[in-house]
C-alpha cells in the first residue's frame, strides 16, 4: 500500500542525516587534512571542493542506472558512514569515512532530486529537525558524546532512514509495474519547452543548508547571542538562555516554508527579510540576524515549491514524460547547489587564512537563495489537470503539529542545558591558580571533539584564560564550545569576539565578574582578527585584572605592533590594580614582541621553568603560550602537561597575591 507522504519522510531524515555526516567532515578537513593552518589554504580548498565536483557526475549515473537503485546503495552508504563515525575512531579513519559518507549522501541527494519533484517540506522538516537534535544534546552531536546515549539515538534515526528508503523503492517499483496512468496520455512534450518541476527547491537545497547551518537554525549561534547586552561588558558575552528565540526560530523557519502565504507578497517580502537577516548576520546583529533569516529562508524554499505550470509538467513530475530527463536535471540542480553551499563555505572561511573580507560570502548566498525565489512561477499545476500530485503537500493538521513539536522541542533543548550561574564572593584568597590554553575549538590532534579531555586539563584552576573560541562556527561543526566546556568546569565565562561575532577568547573564573572590556587589535596585514579581552574580578573585596589575548602575527613576521597594543591596553585597563595577561602569544621570549610585554613593566610569570615549549603538542618546540603578571605577583608551580587535546599544551601556575 502507497503512503502519500513517504518520499517527504525519507527526505526529511536524509537531510538530517547528512548534516550529521557534515558536522564532522567539516572539521575533520581542517584538523585532519589541513592540520590547523599547516596545509597550504589552497590545497584545502581544492580537496574540499574536489568532493562535490566529484558528485557532479551522479545525475548522469543516475539517469544511466536508475534513481532507486543509485539512491538505496548511496543511502546505505550514507547509513554505514554515519553509524561507523559514531564509534569516533578519530585520526584518518575519522576523515576518510566523513569523505564517504559525504559523497554518499550528495548521490543520494541526486537520486532523490531524480524522483521527488516537491522537495520543499522533506528539506524544511530535515533541516528544522536536526536543528532541533542539535539543541536538545546542547549543540554537542551525538557522533562526538560516544557512549550509550549516542549508540541508542543513532540506532533510532539510521535504520528509520535506512527502512524509510527501502519501503520508497518498493513502492515506485510498483507504481512502474503497474504502468503509465492513462491521466498522462496525449501530453507530448516534444516541440516546447516546459519547466522543470522542483528543480528551482532542489537548486536552493545546498545554499539553504549553509544558511541553516550557519544562521538561521544554529543552537549555537542562539546560545553566543544570548548573553550580549549587558552595559557592564559593552561588545562582550556572557552566560545566557537562548530558549525563546531559538524556538521562535524554528517557528517562524517553518511557519514559512510549510504555510505559503499569498505570492505576490511573499515574492517581495521573504527574499527581503532574508538578505536583511544575512547583513544583521554580518554586521555581528545575531538575534534579529538569525530570527529574520529563518523566517526569510522558510518563506523562498516555500516560494520554489511548485510542480510547474500545465499539465505536461505534471505529467512530467508524475514519472512519465521526457524520458526521465526532467529528473536528470533536478539531479544536476541538486548537485549545483551543494556545490555553491561548498564554495560559500570555503569562500568564508579561507579568508581567515588568506586575508579577505568575507562577509558577502553569506549576503550573496542570500542573494541567490532571493533571486531563485523571486522568479519562481506564481502558481502550482491546477488540481483540474487530473494528473497524479507528485508529492502532495502535507494536511494542515500535519503541518501544525510538527510546527508546534518542533517548536517546544527546540524552547527544551535550551532549558535542559542551564548556563553556569554567576560565581559568588568569596573571602580573599591568598593565591589563585590560573591556566592559558589555546583548545583549538575543541579538537584535539586525532580531529575529534573532545571536551572531556580539556575539562581535565583544567579542573581545578581558579582563572582560565582561553585562545581560539568558537560558539559556532559553522566549519567546526557548529557547537558552542564554551558553553559546553564551561558546564563542565561549573564556571561562568566572559566571551570576546575576535575574527567575527563567534570565533574569539574567553575567560572563566569561579570569582565574580564586575566588568569587562575589549579592545580590537589592528592587523597590521594578518588575516584574521585578534582582540585584547580585560576582565574585573571580585577576589573578596580585592579586585584582580585579567587580560586575555591570541596575537596574530602577518605572514613572517613577529607580532611586535600587536604586542605593543596589548601591553598598553593592559596598563590602562589594570590602572594600578594587580594584573595577570596570558595567552597564545605567537612570539618566543627572545623574540622583539615578548619584550614589549617586560618592557612595560610585566613579569614573565612562566620563568621558573623555562624553556616551557607548549607547540605543537605532540612534539613540542616552541615557546608561544605565556602568563605575564604585574610587579608583586609571585609565579609558583609552573607546568605545561603533556596532553594531545589540543594542538597546543596548556600552560598552569599559582600566582600568590601581594
């Protein structure tokens, strides 16, 4: 027996699937194949990219063998590839089977885009539900968690995916045994051209999922937004609830896309809301960012889903005209789109090594995502056709209640994962341990998400100062890695922005936190950002100064004019109070930058035991991770111990107060 709504199911659990197998491909390309900046940015660009060309060449193997069997032997591929990845096998196993399941999941995509020609609902609901996942394991997937948890949900989803695209198969292999529905007779083709149905969904599917991913349904991006505003920490963020908008998020997303609104304003209003949404994004505006690209997204997926425009089309997207070329070319559009998803991708992130302003990577993928939707044909196929609904639209009963579900998931998924609360005042101590680590966004060596393994490295420390903090960078698999290691230290934070509103450094400390301030470092020619974060803490009635910094020194050279802002930005911002500054400092102690740091009158607090290298953390070499402290600090019990869960080692003192 048919269901009406199958394909939109598989769809739907595909998708999520594959953004699965996504969040940890995209790193795994960093830490793995690039090696943190190691390999050349153009060599990893061009293995990046080199995946989804590959995939190009589906639709022709598609419309060779046939959608079913490419898109079942691509979706137990895909399967296998997401299963095999939850065991965390980390190092090469851990990238090449991401590659498979990758190339995987973009066959199946083809396949799919082959045979669905109403993709709208299957993608809103796949990317809306796995958004929603993201939330409710607090943005730490279950491939990285391990353990049973992460064995017993995977065996829910995979195999429902798996059984889901068999039952498809069968059921089209009995619509094609039972023959040509007399409906489609007399609807020729030859001699005008007509339009493809869906091929305009299938195309936005990739640009889509990287808007998703990065904006509009990134729990990430909800929880790095939710601490902004607070007039003692102007520019900075601290520990918040993002329950409210996220879920809103996820309603407005879906409100869109499954409940199309009168066309003639919708072709205006979703496309403006989404380039409105992806400017706020750039210009660091995260909430309504992310609230007016989810509803502006939603809105033109919703616009694309039509199956054409007269009878021959349905026809068509029925199964039975033009010889199966129609769903070739919804094949190559699926293609096409991942491939831009992937250029954005590479496109925003490089600049990071390169040195590029990339924030119309985001904007022209809106632009795109908005011209596609604009110019799509006002109506559908009418009803009176009497051909067969290729893909009929959800009931409204459907649609409501997965809206309301997935709605009230996303508001739990926020409340079950409860930031730090705010540290209390203590009496004073005589002396603070403090730790500088440079975590790498959470990756260790073997390029898995180990959070467990910093949390051990610094439970115990008073202070934290933290280098290379991402709350959700999209390419690192979109987690907000500093709320998740700073529940499990149990320690509020402080949180600076350097390269862009997500990616910075932090500070945590079990001490109360009065103020905050940061202070934009000029490049002076390195590609990424750098800032200097000064936090105030309560030390019981005393007050204790601390910066936090990662110079980025230009190609080949020493970060000496960065240095030299910091130095004096910490002058200022300590104004006679005592003062502990650390970070990744990129220079060694005999190197020009380093003494700007002791000419201004700072101690190297990590003397006692030098040489102390801390880079790179399997072979240390280098001295580029250092703890400066003001005149009558004293420095005791300097280590620096061997982990590989970073590329760098952290380096630990106790600084005994005057």
């Amino acid at each position: 027996m048919r269901h009406r709504h199958l394909s939109t199911l598989t769809l739907a659990l595909g998708i999520a699937v594959l953004l699965d197998v996504l969040r940890v491909w995209l790193p795994s390309v960093i830490t793995l194949f690039g090696r943190a900046a190691e390999t050349p940015a153009e060599l990893l660009g061009a293995f990046a990219l080199g995946w989804f060309l590959l995939a190009l060449a589906a639709p022709a193997l598609v419309r060779r063998t046939g959608a079913a069997p490419v898109g079942l032997v691509a979706a137990v591929v895909l399967a296998a590839a997401r299963l095999a990845l939850t065991a965390q096998p980390g190092g090469p196993a851990q990238l090449w089977l991401a590659c498979a399941g990758l190339l995987a999941g973009l066959v199946w995509l083809a396949a799919t885009a082959a045979s669905v020609p109403r993709p709208v609902a299957g993608l809103a609901l796949g990317m809306a539900g796995n958004a929603v996942g993201h939330a409710l394991l607090g943005t730490e997937d279950l491939v990285w968690r391990g353990g049973v948890l992460a064995w017993s949900l995977s065996a829910l989803l995979v195999p429902a995916f798996l059984a889901a695209s068999v039952a498809v198969r069968r059921e089209r292999a009995d619509t094609s045994a039972a023959g040509p529905s007399p409906t489609g007779a007399g609807h020729g083709t030859t001699g005008r051209r007509i339009r493809v149905p869906g091929r305009r969904a299938w195309l936005l599917c990739g640009p889509a999922l990287l808007l998703a991913g990065q904006v509009a349904l990134a729990p990430a991006l909800w929880s790095a937004a939710a601490g902004t505003g607070s007039p003692d920490f102007p520019g900075l963020a601290r520990p918040g609830s993002g329950a409210l908008p996220g879920a809103l998020a996820v309603l407005l997303f879906l409100a869109a896309a499954l409940f199309r609104a009168p066309a003639r304003v919708a072709r205006v209003l979703w496309p403006l809301v989404l380039l409105a949404g992806s400017v706020l994004f750039v210009t660091g505006h995260l909430v309504p960012a992310y609230l007016l690209t989810a509803a502006g997204l939603g809105g033109c997926l919703a616009l694309t889903d039509t199956t054409g425009d007269g009878p021959a089309a349905a026809d068509d997207a029925a199964g039975r005209g033009d010889d199966g070329r129609a769903g070739a070319r919804r094949g190559r559009a699926a293609a096409l789109g991942m491939l831009v998803f992937a250029v954005a991708t590479v496109a925003y992130y490089a600049a990071y090594d390169l040195g590029y302003p990339n924030g119309w990577a985001p904007v022209a993928t809106a632009v795109l995502v908005a011209l596609v939707a604009a110019t799509a044909p006002l109506r559908a196929t009418p009803a009176s056709s009497g051909a067969a609904s290729p893909g009929p639209v959800l009931p409204t009963t459907v649609r409501v209640t997965v809206l309301a579900g997935l709605t009230a998931l996303a508001a739990l998924g926020a409340a079950l994962h409860v930031p730090p609360a705010q540290a209390r005042a203590t009496a004073t101590p005589a002396a603070v341990r403090v730790a500088a680590y440079n975590i790498r966004m959470g990756f260790g060596l073997d390029g898995r998400l180990d959070l467990d393994a910093l949390a051990r490295e610094l439970r115990g420390a008073d202070i934290v100062l933290l280098s290379e903090v991402d709350r959700g960078w999209w390419l690192n698999g979109g987690h907000d890695t500093l709320a998740l290691l700073a529940r499990r230290l149990e320690m509020p934070y402080v949180f600076a922005p350097a390269a862009d509103p997500v990616w910075g450094d932090a500070v945590l400390s079990r001490f109360p936190a009065r103020s905050g301030q940061t202070r934009r470092l000029t490049a002076h020619g390195a590609p990424t950002g750098a800032q200097a974060l000064g936090v105030t803490l309560d030390l019981g009635g005393r007050e204790l100064a601390v910066v936090a910094t990662h110079l980025q020194p230009p190609p080949g050279r020493d970060p000496v004019e960065q240095a030299r802002e910091v130095a004096a930005f910490a002058g200022r911002y300590a104004a006679g109070r005592p003062l502990v500054l650390g970070g990744d400092l990129n220079t060694e102690p005999a190197d020009p930058a380093f003494a700007e740091f002791t000419g201004a009158g700072l101690v190297d607090a990590l003397a006692p035991a030098r040489p102390l290298r801390t880079s790179p953390a399997d072979d240390p070499r280098t001295q580029i991770d250092h703890v400066f402290v003001s005149p009558g600090l004293t420095a005791t019990e300097v280590r620096a111990p061997r982990t590989e869960a970073s590329d760098h080692l952290p380096v630990t003192l106790t600084v005994t107060l005057p």
